[in-house]
C-alpha cells in the first residue's frame, strides 16, 4: 500500500523547525515525513512554501518566521547563502560552533563508534581567512563576470567581496577579471563548449604573501598572453607565479592535469608549524591556516607523542603534517594516493632537512594493510581522508 505524502507542492504549512542539516537547512516534520527548509533554524516557528516534494522528503522556503531562534543574526550578505559561500550566516557563531560539535556527536553515535566529541574550537575572527579561491567566469549580459555559482544551478552569481576569502585574494581577482576584460578575452560557454577563460584561482602565503595567478584555460591559445602577464605584473607586487591550467575537458572539474608556467618558478612558498611549503597549483594546502595550526598542535598535544614514536600519516598529501609531526618522534610513515602530492611532501622534506619521513604513492587502506604485514607497528595513526573517500 502506497503511503500518502501529507504535503503539497506550491501548498503553505505552519511547522516548528526541530534541527539543522550539514547544508544549513532547517528540519521539521509533518506526520514524521521530513521537510527541509531553507532560512529557517532550531526551535523557530515557521510558514513555509513547498517547493519539492519527494517520496520520502520534501524541500521548502520559509515565507514567515513566526517565532525566532535566539541565534538568529541578520546576514552579512543574501549573496552568500544564496550561493552557498556561507550557508549558515544566519546563525550566531557560537551557535554554529555548537552545531559542528553536534553533527560530528550524531555521526559518531550512528556508527555505535562511543566518542564524546569535546567543544569546537573556534577562530577570533571567523571571515578573511582562506589563502586559496578558484573562481568561475562567465558571461554576463554580454560582460566577462565573476563570482560564484547560485545553489543547485550553474548560474553565476556576480561578487567581488567574497568575505571568508583573504581580502588581496578577493582584490586579485578583481585585478585579473579586468585585465581580462582589458583584452576582450572570452569567457568559457558550458553549453557551447567554446571560450578561452574557465576559471581564476589565487593563492596567497597566509605568511610570507607570496600570490600566484592560475589562468584556468579550454585550451593551450591564450590570446594577448604576453601583455596579460606584464599587466597582472604591474598591478599585483605580491605575485611570484603565473600559471596556465589547461582543462579541455567538457566537466564540471575545475583542474585541469596539465600546468604550463607563464612567470616564476610554478610555486609559491608558505610557512606552517614553523615549516616552509612549496605550493603548486594543484597542491592540497589546508585553506584555513591559523585553524590549522590549532588542529596540528592540539593532535600532537592530545597524541602526547615522544621522540621514541612510530607515526603513520595516511592521507598525507603534500606532508603538512607528517612534516610537522616528525619533529616529535623518531619515524613517521605517510601514505598518499596522489603522486603529484607524494613528490611535492619529500621535495617539503628536503627544503626542512627533515629526514626521518618516508613518504609512500599507494591507496591507503591498501599500504596501511601492507605496512601491518611487514611487521610495522605504529604507535599512533592520523588520519585525514578526503571528503569522499573509499
């Protein structure tokens, strides 16, 4: 017997919002059926309009907030939740520290895994902070645009001010975007597959303010590359790189494998724990460095590791932290699936002179089970997989 959905597309509903989805939606429920709310937050009485409706779920947007949450801040910027730059800015920060804490506690406790998850630690200043964006480019009303995609769509939403991004990252982009304009480059047609510019990506040294420019290109043909270099030369002091990324490709991958270096040397360098890193375009670099720091002193802290420990390191990409761990132990073993990242962590080994890390190309589960067979015994593991990962 076919159960009956209790609501209606396009139809209106009162309904009390009970918690709050990784994407920052609110949830609340209907005769047990799950509704998923956009702008609506825990314990606030809400009007909603149906706007989906599934077998088993149904997504809707709030007309009227009738009861508030106590949480609840006025938004920096529409711009932003629209796009999914800042989904839950409409939440109080230590509030959102607290949901963090929770939605790790729920994991946990679905996987019978008997954690108990300790407070988030939060920043002093939680916005202004990445040192990487890759921004799209498109056209608009016949204009070379950039900003950042409206949630679900691949339509572009204009920004220049892009808040949680270090603000020389969001004026280079800016920079470039009219530099391009300058030379009437033509940005990349999803549709048409034709257009020259795809993408632009910045990187910048949260200490030592080296930039790099990534021109993110369909294909090799780089028109007026040669006055585009001088001019991005004149207007950006910070920049030491300038790299073409060629993604031919009809995907929504923003990379492509192929890096051609128009100025510099392909890499910029960064510290990290008191470490120097040589960062290349498609270098996994954590994007928050001060939160970073935290994270990697604490795990060493919380490990209490002695100079007589084993590490290994799976998942260790360009080797942030097995570089950062062996200054602590005797020997750390990191595993990456990634050979790119594999050279780029024993070319960061050699930079620290830092020779007791040995550094591994292989799927991690694969080298963690041919480790063990060897006879390796760690005396603490770190892990820190990949988003999507298995």
């Amino acid at each position: 017997m076919k159960t009956q959905v209790p609501v209606q597309k396009n139809k209106q509903y009162d309904v009390e919002v009970s918690d709050l989805t990784y994407q920052g939606l609110g949830v609340a429920k209907i005769d047990d059926f799950p509704i998923f709310i956009e702008d609506a937050l825990p314990t606030e009485l809400v009007t909603i309009l149906i706007t989906k409706v599934k077998r088993n779920f149904a997504f809707a947007k709030a007309l009227t907030i009738k009861r508030k949450s106590s949480d609840r801040v006025d938004p920096v910027d529409g711009a932003y939740t629209q796009t999914g730059i800042a989904p839950l800015q409409h939440l109080a920060y230590p509030a959102q520290l607290t949901f963090k804490q929770h939605q790790i506690q729920v994991d946990f406790d679905k996987m019978k895994v008997p954690v108990e998850v300790a407070p988030t630690i939060g920043m002093d200043k939680p916005f202004q902070y990445r040192n990487k964006a890759q921004i799209p480019v498109r056209m608009i009303n016949g204009k070379l645009q950039t900003g950042f995609y409206r949630k679900h769509s691949h339509s572009l939403v204009p920004i220049e001010d892009f808040y949680i991004q270090d603000p020389k990252i969001d004026e280079a982009v800016v920079v470039v975007r009219d530099i391009l304009r300058k030379f009437g480059i033509q940005p990349y047609d999803e549709e048409t597959h034709k257009g020259v510019i795809r993408n632009i990506m910045v990187r910048r040294g949260h200490y030592s303010h080296e930039m790099m420019i990534v021109l993110i290109t369909r294909s090799r043909k780089l028109p007026s590359q040669a006055e585009i270099i001088t001019e991005i030369m004149d207007q950006l002091s910070e920049v030491k790189s300038i790299v073409q990324n060629i993604n031919s490709k009809n995907t929504n991958a923003i990379m492509g494998t192929r890096n051609i270096v128009l100025y510099g040397k392909g890499t910029i360098t960064d510290q990290l724990m008191g470490l120097d890193f040589e960062i290349s375009p498609n270098s996994f670099y954590q994007v928050n460095p001060t939160q970073t720091e935290k994270l990697y002193q604490l795990a060493i802290e919380k490990a209490e590791l002695s100079k007589d420990d084993v590490v290994i390191d799976a998942y260790c990409g360009i080797g942030t932290i097995s570089l950062s761990l062996a200054k602590v132990v005797r020997k750390v073993y990191g595993v990456e699936i990634v050979p790119e990242a594999i050279e780029d962590a024993k070319r960061n080994a050699r930079i620290n002179h830092i020779k007791n890390c040995k550094f591994v190309t292989a799927k991690a589960e694969d080298q963690l089970a041919k480790w063990q067979q060897d006879g390796l015994d760690p005396d603490v593991i770190v892990v820190d997989p990949p988003r999507k990962v298995g």
